[in-house]
C-alpha cells in the first residue's frame, strides 16, 4: 500500500459487511476510514464496536490496518445459561451465576454456535471490556440448565 502511517489509534465501527467485506470506523476527528476483511486480526466486528488499528493515509483516503479489539481485562472462567442467542444477527447474552448479563458473539462460541438455544447450561470465560462484560470460548455444559430468574 502506498501511504502514510499515522500511527496506532482507537475509533469506533460505523458499519462492517462481512460479504462484501469491508466497513468504515469513526475517528475521533470524526472523519472516517475505510476497514477491509484482510485487515481484520481478532475476527469479526460489529457496529459501534471500539476498535483499535494502524491509521494510514492514502492516495484514496484513510484507511484502518491490523484492526484489533482493546485488551480486555480477564475475569475468569464461568459457568451460566443462554438467555439468547440470534443465528441471524450472530450475537446473544448469557446469564451468569452472579446474575449478571454478558455479551457473547457468533466466534466466541468453540463448537456447536448453531445448535444453542435460550436456557442451554454453557461454561466460558468472562472478560471485562469498555462496553461491560463479555462472554468468550463459550462451550456448551453438561451441568444442569439452570434460570435465575
């Protein structure tokens, strides 16, 4: 690529199209720069997603490199239930044992993403981001289903 490198910088996703495989993430300038599948390094992304990635500046505009997600703080590994989960949109929430909620993404579950179901028993390793609490290697348990409510 002919450009200028700006440096690592933070911004948050517009939009990304997983087929056609590309998007745009805010700068805090407000302007915006183009994203491309081959740039991404942590897997999918989602809108208003924080992102953190190699700004350059191009003969067509700006452009997002090796775009990573922000070090999240490990919580440990948890046990909980799937309140839900949508194949379409590739996105759920988990109850935890504490009774709280986490966010859990489509890549974030092994094995089995297309066969869990709300109140399914799951095992996972919760994280704290900027955007709260996030569910990842989400499995499916043999423990009891249980609903905290």
């Amino acid at each position: 690529i002919n450009a200028e490198y700006m440096g690592r910088v933070r911004g948050r996703v517009k939009s990304f199209n997983p087929v056609k495989g590309f998007g745009f993430v805010f700068l805090d300038s407000g302007e915006e720069a183009l994203i491309q599948k081959e740039d991404l390094e942590s897997g999918g992304i989602v809108p208003n997603e924080i992102v953190e990635f190699v700004l350059a500046s191009t003969p067509r505009g700006k452009r997002a490199l090796r775009v990573t997600r922000p070090e999240a703080q490990s919580v440990g590994r948890n046990s909980g239930s799937v309140k839900s989960y949508s194949r379409v949109n590739g996105f759920g929430f988990i109850f935890t044992e504490a009774g709280q909620e986490a966010l859990f993404r489509r890549e974030d579950v092994r094995v089995g993403r297309d066969e869990l179901r709300s109140g399914d028993a799951v095992e996972f390793d919760l994280v704290n981001s900027e955007k709260g609490q996030r569910a990842t290697n989400v499995v499916r348990s043999s423990v009891p289903r249980f609903k905290p409510y």
